[in-house]
C-alpha cells in the first residue's frame, strides 16, 4: 500500500520550518517564481487576495513594487501564517486560517487576486468553482496570477495522459486508505496548461495567458 497520506493542514504544518528552502531552491522557477508574480499585478493594485498564502515568499516582491497594498491571506496553515506575521512587521496583512475552498471571497473587494504553488491539489470542478469565486471577488480590471506546478506540453509528450494518471492515482490511493470523503490530503494532482487556460476561460476570465515558464512551473494572468 502507498505512504498514507497526511491531512493538508497538518501536512504544511508539519513542513514549516523547511518551507522557504524547499520552495526557493527545491523546485522549477525556484526564488525566481516567487519574484514574478509581483510583475504582473495590475498596476493600480491597492488590494490583494492572497489564496494559499502560506509563509508569505511571494509577498517581499508585492511590498517591493506596492509598499501600501492591503494584503488578505488565507490559509489553512497556523504554522505557516505565524511565520508570516514574522517576516512582515508593519505592513497592512489580514490574515484567516481557513480553507479558501469554502470561505467566503465576497464580491468585488479586490483589485487583483493571486495564488502561488497552492492549486496542483484539485480537480477540475474544484477548481472551476474556486475561479468563479475570485473572479466574482475582484473589482473591475481586476487580475488574477497564478503560479503553480503545471504539466507543459514544453516538458511532456503527452501531458492529458499524465493528468489523468495522476488523478487516477490518488482516487486509487483514497480508496486503499479508506480516507474521509469531507477532508483534504495532500497529493499533487496539477492539471495540463491547456486544462488550466480552459477552466479559467470558462469561469468567465476573458483574457487568459501564459506569461512565463520554467519548465513544470508556470504563470498564468487571467484579466476580467
């Protein structure tokens, strides 16, 4: 039988101290994907909703380009967002311990939306809930980035059939371990770019793009 898998919010909890190490140098894009997100918020950015906001790496280059942005995090993290506070003494940061799945985005409070490495764990229908949400979160001429674990046709053949076998592989995995249908564990389960694009389309996004790569990391905008 697989490792078990452990519940998300102990996972990251777990993780914490090892966190920014891993995610600068340990993945595709490395410091360099928490750095570029920053570039392509709009430029009248005075409100940020920050999903999955985890220890805040994205978060020097936002303060660097926009010292006076009003941050709103959300994460499911107590661990992580301790960390954060750590980091960022003095800037405006409301943070909510929680599950940007099922919580509440409002309606256009935001002038741009952003999610760093923290999607690759849904599916489809998750996550086409979850774009309408912001989308309906963000006030006109808001703009949505999102930097994740993405699989590229630039890196992969067929990237559908490697999806697909991800997904099958964790509905396997649940099933063996008998996990509880109301709770999220941590698997990563990213979806092609082309999947992506489409379920950011389709959410009502109606300029959608690739702006940037590193091989399986990729950064999408999505405009209203």
């Amino acid at each position: 039988m697989s490792e078990a898998l452990e519940e998300m919010a102990s996972f990251f909890d777990a993780r914490c101290e090892c966190y920014d190490k891993v995610h600068t140098a340990g993945i595709d894009g490395g410091a360099e994907s928490k750095r570029v997100p920053a570039l392509y918020l709009p430029p009248h950015t005075r409100t940020l909703l920050d999903l999955g906001v985890g220890t805040g790496l994205e978060l020097e280059a936002v303060f660097a380009r926009f010292p006076d942005v009003r941050v709103t995090g959300l994460d499911i993290s107590s661990h992580m967002l301790h960390k954060l506070l750590e980091k960022y003494p003095g800037r405006s940061i409301e943070l909510h311990q929680v599950s940007y799945l099922d919580c509440d985005l409002g309606s256009a409070r935001y002038d741009a939306a952003l999610s760093v490495m923290s999607f690759h764990h849904y599916d489809h229908a998750v996550k086409r809930a979850l774009y309408r949400r912001i989308r309906r979160a963000l006030k006109p001429g808001g703009v949505y980035v999102e930097c994740d674990y993405m699989i590229s046709a630039h890196e992969c053949p067929d990237p559908q059939a490697v999806e697909d076998e991800l997904f099958a592989a964790y509905r396997r995995i649940r099933r063996q371990q008998g996990l509880d249908d109301a709770r999220e564990y941590h698997f990563d389960t990213p979806c092609t770019v082309a999947n992506q694009i489409s379920l950011l389309r389709s959410a009502g996004f109606s300029q959608v793009r690739e702006v940037w790569r590193r091989k399986n990391t990729v950064l999408l905008t999505a405009a209203l």
